[in-house]
C-alpha cells in the first residue's frame, strides 16, 4: 500500500513540474511547432540564429540548413550574427508561432551592405512550410529568391515556366511538379535567359521542397539553385 501512494505521490509532482516548466510534447501534435535555420548569405562567414534569446542550431556556414527542432507555440524572438560582421547583432521582428506548424528562418542579404536602407542589408525570412497533401504522383515546389543581387526570376521545370516574377527575398507559393527526376532553371523574369541551370532534381511524391535561388559569389554576381525538403 505504501509503495503505491509513494507512485501515485511521484506522479503527482512531475504533473506539478510540467505545468510549471511548461515542458510539451516530443511531437508537432502538441503544443509545439517545428522550425529550422538556414544561412542564405553569401558572404557572411559564420552564421549564429538565436530564438528568444538561446542558441537555435549553432553555427551555420553558406547554405548550411540545421535539422528542424522543436519550438514551444506562442511568439518568438529572432536575432542572428554574421562573423563577417562582428560586433553587430541583427534584430528580426518577432513571430508568431502556430502549434502544430512547420517553419523556416532563412538569413539573406550581403554582410559588407552595411546601409539599413539597403534591401540587401541582411535580414531574417521567416516562411511557413508546408506539409499538406499533394496530388497522387506530384511534388509539391515552391521557389524562395535569396540571391541579394539578383532580378525577379522565374522557375522554370521541363522547360514551362512554374512560378514567374518572384523578387529577392520572397517566396512564391507551392505548385505541383510531377515527381521524380525533373530539369529546373531559373531565368530571368519574362525571359529565357537562364541566371541557374538547368539542374537535374529529384521530386518524391507527396513531398513540399523549397527551391532557392542563391549567390555563392557577390563580387561578380553568379546564381546558383539550392534544394531542401520542407517534411520534417
């Protein structure tokens, strides 16, 4: 009897610390979102996202992408640093974060734009990911423009253009591509001058994929197409 009432008294007081800790569940069907960091600058050298305050997934360098982590719903704070900019801490607007949603921070800009006013000052994309359905043997895509120098572009998949006329520094919506190994390009807006590709990627179905347009080399503009799954 008394091993019992010690269980029951156990039970009790880890009920008691999570309400004060506010400790979620390990699953999106919580009260918890999933999020991840990626480094789109060109020329930042080491990259550090901090959510309200802590570390999100350490030091990150050109196009690195952490895994998605687990983030408590409510708002959230963003404030990231560039080692090719020491001594500044770049402030994002706060978010708001859905539970059960799936984001992504991206980092973008150029580090030696030091002019606030400047559309390629670095900044923090905050995007939401999708993970919904997609029509049997299709992909979902979508294209993010992170290439600081870049004009609006389109995507261009098998030779039709998918998305059109996306600036830097936003994201179009998703469409479907029929999945598997599909020919992507990006052109410049309106034309059929290729800025990337074309490049060969693999599409499973029923999955969401990011498209992203970035720079690898600022000092004489070249473009580059980089990929990520949005599931989880």
């Amino acid at each position: 009897m008394r091993q019992w009432i010690q269980l029951l008294m156990f039970a009790l007081i880890a009920a008691v610390l999570c309400v004060v800790t506010g400790c979620t569940s390990n699953s999106r069907n919580g009260n918890v979102a999933e999020i991840r960091t990626v480094d789109a600058c060109p020329n930042g050298g080491n990259a550090n996202v901090f959510i309200n305050e802590g570390t999100a997934s350490g030091v990150q360098t050109f196009f690195q992408a952490s895994p998605y982590l687990f983030i408590g719903s409510g708002t959230a704070g963003f404030q990231f640093t560039l080692s090719a900019a020491p001594g500044v801490n770049f402030t994002a607007a706060n978010e708001a974060i859905a539970a059960g949603g799936v984001y992504s921070a991206v980092i973008v800009g150029r580090a030696d734009v030091t002019d606030e006013i400047d559309a390629r000052f670095p900044k923090l994309l905050f995007v939401q990911d999708d993970t919904g359905s997609v029509p049997a043997g299709s992909a979902a895509v979508r294209v993010l423009n992170a290439a600081p120098d870049s004009p609006n572009v389109d995507l261009v998949v098998d030779g039709t253009a998918k998305v059109s006329n996306i600036s830097y520094a936003h994201n179009s919506g998703y469409v479907s591509v029929t999945a598997g190994s599909r020919s992507v390009q990006i052109n410049q807006s309106g034309t059929s001058t290729a800025l990337a590709g074309p490049q060969s990627l693999s599409f499973s179905p029923g999955k969401h994929y990011t498209v992203y347009v970035v720079e690898p080399n600022v000092t004489t503009p070249t473009f580059g197409i980089q990929v990520l799954s949005d599931n989880p």
